[in-house]
C-alpha cells in the first residue's frame, strides 16, 4: 500500500490506492484543519508535498480555484481533502500554517498553550 508521512510530526501512515490525504491525515492523527468537512470551499487542508507529488492524482480545476483562497500557496501546494493518493510509494507531506491553525481552533485541546499569542504579526 501507498505511504503518506508527515516527518515534521514524526507520522506516517499505510493507506489504499484511492485514499485522500485529508482521511489519511485523520488516520494518523496528524494536525491538519479541514473546516469545511473535506468539501473543497476553505483551503484549511492545505498542505505542501514535499515528495510524492506524481503519486497523486493531478488536482482538478474545483481544487485549483479553492486552492487559490489560501495563503502561502506554493507551486507543491495541495488541498489534503482533494489530493487523492494514486499510485504506490511514498508521499511526504508539511502541514501549512493555516491549516494548523485552523486545527487548533477546531481542536482547542490539542493547541499548544499561547499559540494564537505565538504568531507572527500580519
Ligand atoms: S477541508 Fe475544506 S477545502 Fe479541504
């Protein structure tokens, strides 16, 4: 099975041919947002795919346009809840600053302490 790790969390998770990265994410409990339930209307799954990219499904024009409401979108930007894993190996992945924010205000719990204090001014 295709493998989807988040180094910078010390995860990693075996999923099927088939699987998004944004329930790959819930798999392996990995902080990324995702405030509209995996629609493609918020761009908080935003993710970077630091390897893998060409064993992904190639994005479609609804995820290119939601894709574009985000911030610091990067040419390896993806939507976690669009990206579709389609061929075996290894994808790695980085959690974008908005949707690990956006994680943290879904999931007050898991927020370190002073985080919302912590980030850089706009
Ligand atoms: S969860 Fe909202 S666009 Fe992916």
């Amino acid at each position: 099975m295709p493998t989807v790790r988040w180094p910078e969390e010390g995860l990693e998770i075996e999923v099927p041919i088939g699987t998004d990265l944004r329930t790959a994410g819930k798999l392996a409990h990995a902080q990324q947002g995702d405030a509209c339930g995996g629609k493609c209307a918020c761009s908080t799954c935003h993710v970077y795919v630091l390897a893998g990219r060409e064993l992904l499904a190639e994005a479609d024009e609804d995820e290119e346009d939601t894709l574009d409401k985000g911030f610091d979108v990067r040419a390896n930007s993806r939507l976690a809840c669009q990206a579709k894993v389609a061929r075996e190996g290894l994808v790695t992945l980085s959690i974008s600053r908005e949707s690990r924010e956006s994680f943290y205000n879904e999931h007050a719990d898991e927020a370190p302490p002073g985080w919302r204090e912590a980030r850089p001014a706009k």
